[in-house]
C-alpha cells in the first residue's frame, strides 16, 4: 500500500505539488489540511482524543477530526470522509475560513498548514474508530475555554490556535 499523499500549497492555496504524508512532516512543507468542528442542539463540541499509537500528537484532546485532502478531493469531501471514517457518521458540513500555521512536535516532525475549518451538527454519539480515535466527549465553549486554560498540554496545537483565533468561525 502507498504511503498517503499531502497536497503541497502556496501560501494562497494553489496547490504545487504531491508529497508523502510523513516526508512533508519531517521537512515542514505548507500542506493543505482541513479541521472539522460538530455541535450538538445544545452548541457543545465533539471532541475527539487522539488514538496514543499517532505519531504526533498522540493521546491529545482535538477538534471532532481533522485530516489532509487527496488530490482532487475538495475540502467539504474530505471533510465527510475522514468524519465517517474517524467518527463512524455523516453529517452537512460547511466550510468557515482558513488559515496558515507551524507547529514544531517534539519528535522532531513539523505541521506547517493551510488548515480549512470547516463545521456541521449532529445530535447522537459517534461509532468511533479505535485505530484513529481514543475517546470522545461532548463539551459546552465554556468548559473547553477553562479546561484549555488550566490543562494547555492535553491539546492540539492547532486546536488551541483555532480555538483562540477563530471562535466566531464555529457557528453552525
């Protein structure tokens, strides 16, 4: 099996080229990237724990599920995709904005993105596929703004950048 393929990009989203997933993370190249936030009728967030065996980030609280687009593939597929795949459901997603970020892990491997938020609903609980996700949970904006603040180690880099700069783009 093929090792899977990141989109290379600019930094105005054109892409440049294909590149292995894990060689673009070892050198740090711009790749196209998507982050996908669900909300429940009560406006909490699905969280998802990362599986602990990832090779980075593992075991760290996240958005609902977060990926890279194949080649052809736009930004609301993958979306759907990779959140049947992580979550085990479908859902409409829509896409918020974008954003450019670097994020240097300490095993020496770098996310450098161009990251498409992208947010939809759902109301039940996820079938949750073991090899990518540990755990989930649904949380209101306020306990994840004061969990963030008290435990900054148990997420994601870009879920805390996004959760900081981009709040107002979570609306469903």
């Amino acid at each position: 099996m093929n090792e899977e393929q990141v989109i290379l990009v600019n930094d105005k989203d054109e892409q440049i080229g294909l590149m292995p997933k894990l060689e673009a993370h070892e050198k740090g190249m711009l790749h196209r990237a998507f982050s996908v936030f669900v909300f429940n009728e009560r406006n909490e967030l699905m969280l998802q724990r990362r599986a602990l065996h990832k090779y980075h980030s593992p075991g760290l609280w996240t958005n609902t599920c977060c990926s890279h687009q194949r080649d052809g593939e736009s930004s609301l597929n993958a979306g759907v995709r990779r959140l049947r795949e992580e979550m085990g459901f479908e859902t409409p997603l829509k896409e918020t904005t974008s954003f450019i970020y670097s994020a240097a892990f300490d095993n020496g491997l770098t996310e450098h993105e161009f990251d498409h938020i992208l947010v939809g609903k759902f109301n039940k609980e996820p079938k949750i596929n073991e090899n990518e996700v540990a755990s989930w949970k649904w949380i209101s904006m306020d306990d994840l703004e004061n969990d963030m603040n008290e435990n900054p180690d148990q997420y994601t880099a870009w879920f805390k950048i996004i959760f900081e700069k981009f709040q107002q783009h979570l609306v469903v």
